[in-house]
C-alpha cells in the first residue's frame, strides 16, 4: 500500500488529535498531559528514594537501585494484562461497543490479581537468590534482598493500580490515575522524610523502612482510585459479570502478551547490564542510577507522547480511519524527536550541577561526563522507539514489535555492553554506546515497518 504524505509538514495539527467519545471530545493533548504527570508521579517515588538514601549512604542507593530494576522487570510483566486490556477498551469504543469494553474492564482487575498475588509470593521466597544474580555482594546485597522481598510480596497493589488506571485512561478519564499517582506520592515523600531524617522515632529504619513506605503509599493510592472507580458513572456494571465474561481474556492476551513481552525482555535487559556494571564495582552501578534517575525525565515525555498515541491510534484504527492515524503517527514523531534532542542538550549542558543534587563522589563525576553527550543520540532513538512502537501496538500489530524488541535488546544491548563495557574496557561509555545502539535500531526499525501500512491488515 503507498505511503501517504503531506504537501505541507505541521509541527501539530489539532484535528489529527481529535476523536468524539461517550465521555466528549478527546485530544491528544488532553490525553497526553496527564499521562506525562502521571508518569511522572509514578516514576518519581524512585527519585525520592534515591534523592533521600543518597543522604544515608551510597550503598543503600546501590542496593535499592538493583533491586528496584527488577522490580520494574516484574511491574512491567504485570502490565502484559492491563496493556492488552487499554488497546482492546479503545478498539471496542471505537467500534462503538461498551458492552465488550466493560466486559475487559473486569476481566483485567480479576486476572490482574490472580497473576500478582501468584507471582510476588513465588519470588519473595527467591529475593536472596535473585539479588545475588546481580553479582551483589556483603552489606548491598543484604540490603537489596530486603528490600526487594518486602515490595514484591505486596506488588498486587500495583497490579491493580496499573489495570484501574489503564481503565481511566481508555475511557478518557485520565485524570483520575493522575490525582491517584499524586496522592500517592505525597505519602511516599512524607514517610520517606520521617524514616531518614527522622522528626520523631518511628519502627522503621533505612532500605527496610523505605520499602515499608513505598508498600503503604501504593497500598493507600490503590484504595483510592478503587472508590473512584466504584463512583465513576462508567456504568461498567460489575455486578452483572460472571465466569464467562472471563472469556475475553484470550483477546487481552493477544493483544498484550507480544508488548509485555517486549517490554520484559527489555526490563530483564537492564537487569543483565546492570549485573555486567557490578563487575565495574558499585561506583558504575550507583552512576548508572543517579544518570537512569535523571534522564528519565526525557525519556517519560516520550513514554507518554507514544502511550497517548496508541490509545488515540486505537480508537482511529477501530473506526477504520488508517489515513488519520498513520498522519497523526508522523507529526506525533517529529514533536517527540524535537523534545528529546532539546531536553538531552540541557542536561548535557547542566548535567555537573544535577549530578550534585545527588553524589559529591568525584570518580561519579568523572565517569558520568562522556555519558551526558552520548545520551543526546540515545534519546533521539528512544523518541523513534516510543511513538513507533506504541504505534504499532495501537494499531494491533504486536508480533513484529515483539520480535524485533527480543532481538535488540539482547544482540544489541547486551552482547555490546559486554564487549564494548568489559572487553574493550570502555565501563560504562561503553555500555551506554550499546544502549544507543539498542535504541536507534528499534526505532527505525518500527519507523519503517509504521511506513510500509502493513499495520493495517491487523485486526483487534
């Protein structure tokens, strides 16, 4: 099929962005701005942590760090049920069916639970074998293996949180999550704050005592964002389900395996090139993490730049409209492109004086100056990854992103870092030239794929 463009390029064109729903009018705008503040007041729990643990020691940041990686591997296999479940609400809206939307709207809260209850109390009993994985070794792996068994045994708080909130957003009621993530790290910050600097004596002390507030404030988000659920005017009519309603949960799957699995194996990725770091000492990994911790904060304006293009792009497609989405896909890439070669700049320029909201540690300095520059290409591929790839996933074409995702991550991303970060003795810029290896050629990969328009034989 010929590939569609335009006489004239618009940086942002508002009547791409607009779809009519039961709920009104939604934009891509409207869309994506509480996606970016929910992400960030999701995401930003760990740069409290750091922020805060950095005053106690640099171990615990270490330790922290390496466990919260794999706890993001297993949140983000978590989300395989509630992706799934966001692209199938949205294709079923547009095709103007809410009775099957409703039906996936309680098969992913049902099977949500299930799955993380199974699986945080399986590795909880593992939490010691799996940090020693990483090549942690004396205090920091004591510390991690705690920490890491006290989060993931209650991890079916953010389970549910991740089904409850991909229901808002599909209806176009997003800033429901928004005020949920909010609430919940308000809670994070002031336990966080009593547990380290300590105003008053409490029980809870150092990595374990963070671990504590971060299972109380996920816990206290979750009891909220279920009351608005239960209050919410959705007419999801719960009540009326049954085991068969159940069955729906094969189209779920379909749809959000491919992603999860994508997204796992980028996640274990990480894992395994942090393990790769621990052979460099735990100067690379505590580097490692305050740069992750920074540069998050471009890389979650892509995240949800591509999230909010996929709920979009699937209500486009589930109303047959291809020309629309493939145009709104190419304007959406270009904004995500300009943000993250901007946003990379900046920090490349004011990277010294952010790194010093968190280490005075000279050899971090050191290590971390070649990075800043070689990140501003990192970025530029994530941008191509984010919009491409959730593209892709609106638009129901899962197995080629879960493919190609499996391939790059680990032929890519960690055959490099090994060879470029150990063998060739780079350390980290080594490491950090396979990321951006990893990233650029995902993303024009999608790009490509995105152009041929093979997306639109894909049926949800």
């Amino acid at each position: 099929m010929k590939a569609f463009s335009l006489p004239h390029i618009k940086l942002y064109d508002k009547e791409l962005s607009r779809i009519d729903t039961p709920q009104g009018t939604l934009t891509l705008f409207s869309v994506f701005l509480p996606f970016l503040i929910e992400s960030l007041l999701t995401n930003s729990m760990g740069t409290v942590n750091t922020l805060i643990l950095s005053q106690y020691s640099d171990d615990a940041v270490a330790a922290v760090g390496a466990a919260n990686q794999l706890l993001s591997m297993i949140f983000t296999f978590y989300t395989v049920i509630s992706a799934g479940t966001s692209i199938f609400i949205s294709h079923r809206l547009g095709a103007k069916r809410p009775d099957l939307a409703s039906d996936a709207a309680f098969t992913s809260i049902l099977c949500s639970f299930a799955l993380s209850l199974c699986v945080g109390s399986i590795l909880s009993v593992f939490a010691g074998q799996l940090m020693s994985m990483m090549n942690l070794t004396g205090q920091v792996l004591e510390d991690a293996s705690l920490y890491f068994r006290i989060c993931v045994s209650f991890s079916f708080f953010q389970a549910l949180m991740a089904s409850v909130s991909a229901i808002f957003r599909s209806y176009g009621m997003p800033k429901i999550a928004v005020a949920a993530s909010l609430f919940m790290n308000v809670m994070n910050a002031v336990l966080n704050c009593i547990v380290i600097f300590r105003p008053f004596e409490v029980p809870l002390y150092g990595v374990s005592g963070i671990a504590v507030t971060n299972v109380i404030s996920r816990g206290l988000a979750l009891l909220l964002i279920s009351v608005c659920l239960a209050r919410s005017g959705l007419n999801l009519q719960f009540r009326k389900k049954n085991l068969k309603t159940l069955r729906c949960i094969g189209s779920i799957l379909h749809i959000g395996l491919p992603g999860g699995i994508s997204s796992l194996s980028y996640s274990t990725s990480q894992v395994v090139s942090t393990s790769i770091l621990a052979i460099l000492g735990t100067t690379a990994i505590s580097t490692k993490i305050y740069l992750s911790t920074i540069f998050f904060y471009i890389y979650v304006i892509g995240m949800s730049l591509g999230t909010a293009t996929s709920l979009i792009i699937g209500w486009l497609t589930g109303a047959g409209e291809y020309d629309k989405a493939y145009r709104l896909n190419l304007q959406n890439l270009r904004i995500a492109v300009l943000l993250n070669i901007v946003g990379s700049s900046l920090i490349c320029i004011f990277g010294r004086p952010l790194l010093g909201l968190f280490t005075d540690d000279p050899a971090i300095f050191a290590m971390a100056a070649p990075i800043l520059f070689i990140d501003i290409f990192v970025e530029i591929g994530r941008a191509f990854n984010h919009i491409e790839d959730n593209s892709l996933r609106g638009a129901g074409d899962v197995m080629f992103s879960m493919v190609v995702s499996i391939f790059s991550s680990w032929a890519m991303s960690i055959l490099f870092s090994y060879i470029l970060g150990i063998r060739l003795g780079l350390g980290l810029t080594g490491c950090w030239i396979a990321f951006m290896m990893d990233e650029l050629f995902r993303g024009l990969t999608f790009f490509t794929r995105w152009r041929s328009r093979r997306w639109t034989q894909k049926h949800v």
